[in-house]
C-alpha cells in the first residue's frame, strides 16, 4: 500500500480504529439509522480495498435497542435504570452487529464481534489475550467489531463511554490514527451553538485547546467532547494521529484519508513521537480500570513529573481502595489532579503501613511500570 495521499494525514495510516458514536448511527427517536450505517460501512469497505487494517468500535446498542421496543410499541414494565440498559442493549446489541454483519458481506468483507469490559482489560494477560485476538483477525483480513459489553457493564464497572475504550483499543493495537465520529465536525474555539465560534483544525503538541469545550452532551450517548478532549490528548502523547470528525457528513472517512477529493473539516491531534512501551501505554490506560489510587504530597508529584523517578512511600499522604499487588492504581496530587498510572508494587494494606515512611527504600510503585501523564491531568 502507498504511504502517499494521506487526506490530512502526512502520511496515509496502515491500521485505523475508528470510533462512531450513538448519535451517528441513530435517529432523533432512538431507532437504527440504516441509512447512515450503510453509508459508514461503504466507507470503511473502500479503506479496507485499499489496504488498510480497519478495527470499528460501534455505539448504538442500547439505542437500538430502545428504539426496537418503541417500534413494536412495548414498554418495559417497572424497570430500574440498570435493569432497562441490559435489557436494551441485550436486544440492540443482536441487531446492531448483524447490520453490520450484511453490510460488509454486501463487500465479501468478514467482520466479527468483540464485546470488551474494563475487567476484560484490567490484568496483562486479558489484555494481551485481547490483543492477540483482535491481531489474528487483522491478519486474516476480518474487520473487528467492537462496543462496551454493556449487558453486565454497569456502575463502576462501565468505561466513560466508548471514546474511552477506543482509545484504549487504539493503543493496544498500535494503531497509526484515531478517528472518533460524532455528530459535530470537531473542537471549536466556543460552544458550536454561538455564530463567532470557529473550528480548530490542528492541536500541537502540548497546546491547551479545552477552553471552547462545551459541558452539553449527546442526547443518546454518554459522552461529551470533554471526555473526547481528554481521550485524544492522552492517545496523541503515546504516538498516534487522533481525529474527531463528523460521521453524518458523506464520505467523511474516505475524505480524511484521501480517497476522496472532498473537504473534511476535522480537529487533529498531533502525535508525538513514539517512546513508551506496550506495557507503559496499557499502564497509561489504566485510569479506566484502577483498583484503587494514592496521593502525594507536592515533592512527590514534582519528582515523578520531571520523569524516570518510582514513587516512594515517603511522598504518600492516603491510600484509597482495596488494591493488591499487581492491580493498577493511579496517583493524585494533593489538589486532585490525577498525574501518573502505575502497577502497584505492594498491596493496599502494605502501602498504608508504609505511609511517610522514609526508612523504606522500596517502592510503591517502581519506575518500569509507572506512566505519568504530561503536566499532569
């Protein structure tokens, strides 16, 4: 495959994840936009013809789903919140993955379906396992299919939204870009809704561009552009090219990545170079699934974010959740920014004991398997 004619990438991407949102694939009324999910699933078909490794992370289960029970005119009786979203998305989940499931084959192009938890990702060795899975089908030319399991994810257990759990699934695939379509073409320099706002093509490396973020979220999904916002700085500083762009625009997709000769306003992500390792950028991740956190005191925290220090107990201050060694934890300062990720050295229990302790030269959490965030979160 030519690395040429990359649409607004330098170069065009071998491995994309792609990440459409709920408000992308349904209506106002909650049911299935075919229309739309065949017109995607178009896109993606000419992106995998030209040779590129396509992994889909889809919303729209539990819309879906509630929309499939509005047309057949039942209500679930006397139903809790939790109760209805397993019931919706249990029902939407089937329905969704075998649009899916046709529309490609209309291509003679095999998708399969990946459902993921937080506890699927949580130890190394699921999360290897996954990503060995999700390899192989690449390999064999299957586009994998992913959402939230959302049936048992609930509470605590569930990630943010699937901008989080694309992210993570970009990382864990060493993907080369991130594209998240949303029902907005990108970040804008104010609240979209306001005549003088303007969009913002590029984010640099290290530039703040939260100040136009607007606090209103999707009608149907539970994200909003802060947590797009977050999710692409994070991914951008572990190597790869993140967009967000408007997936109810034709041929978007195929526009972004140069197939197309069409204008696609976008915001991009700039990514910085590739240092960490596949262990850091899944500790980088961690956040999503942490067993528990600790705080530092000021010294602390200005050691680990100069950078190749392990956190000593001597600069915790508390200890938060029923960690064990081995289980990711994150780090916070004093004033509640989370600053770094890491793999517990030592239980909860232990880390409470060691508290302040400066006689103790082992660490909470040793430097190998610490990863701190830029400038803090």
């Amino acid at each position: 495959m030519s690395n040429t004619g990359g649409g607004i990438f330098e170069k065009r991407p071998e491995r994309v994840v792609v990440k459409v949102g709920s408000n992308v694939l349904t209506r106002p009324d909650g049911s299935l936009d075919v229309t739309r999910m065949s017109a995607i699933v178009d896109q993606l078909a000419a992106l995998h013809s030209a040779g590129l490794e396509i992994v889909l992370v889809s919303s729209g289960a539990v819309a879906s789903g509630r929309g499939e029970f509005r047309r057949r005119g039942l209500a679930p009786a006397d139903l809790d919140q939790v109760s209805a979203r397993q019931l919706f998305s249990a029902v939407g989940q089937a329905r969704l993955i075998n649009r899916y499931y046709e529309f490609f084959r209309d291509h003679s192009i095999i998708c399969g379906q990946i459902l993921a938890t937080k506890e699927n990702l949580a130890t190394r060795r699921h999360y290897l396992n996954q990503k060995h899975c999700m390899g192989v089908m690449l390999g064999a030319r299957i586009i994998p299919v992913v959402n939230e399991n959302d049936t048992v994810s609930v509470t605590e257990l569930m990630f943010t939204d699937n901008d989080e759990l694309s992210g993570l699934i970009a990382s864990m695939m060493d993907a080369d870009a991130l594209i998240i379509l949303s029902n907005i073409d990108g970040l804008y320099t104010c609240d979209p809704a306001l005549p003088e706002a303007r969009l913002i093509r590029r984010v640099g490396r290290g530039e703040d561009a939260a100040g136009g973020i607007s606090d209103r979220r999707s009608s149907l999904g539970r994200g909003g552009m802060a947590t797009k916002y977050r999710i692409a700085g994070r991914v951008a500083d572990e190597g790869i090219a993140v967009v967000i762009a408007n997936g109810t625009r034709d041929h978007i997709l195929t526009d972004l990545l140069g197939l197309t000769p069409g204008d696609a306003p976008c915001t991009l992500f700039e990514p910085a170079p590739r240092e960490a390792s596949s262990l850091k950028r899944w500790i980088a991740h961690g956040e999503s699934f942490a067993k528990g956190s600790v705080t530092v005191n000021q010294g602390a925290a200005e050691a680990l974010l100069r950078g190749g220090a392990s956190l000593l107990p001597v600069g915790v201050t508390d200890v938060e959740g029923a960690f064990e060694a081995g289980d990711i934890i994150t780090v916070v300062t004093e004033d509640g920014r989370v600053i770094a990720c890491g793999r517990a050295a030592i239980g909860a229990a232990a880390a409470e004991r060691a508290l302040g302790r400066k006689r103790n030269g082992s660490p909470l959490i040793h430097a190998d398997y610490l990863y701190v965030y830029d400038n803090g979160e």
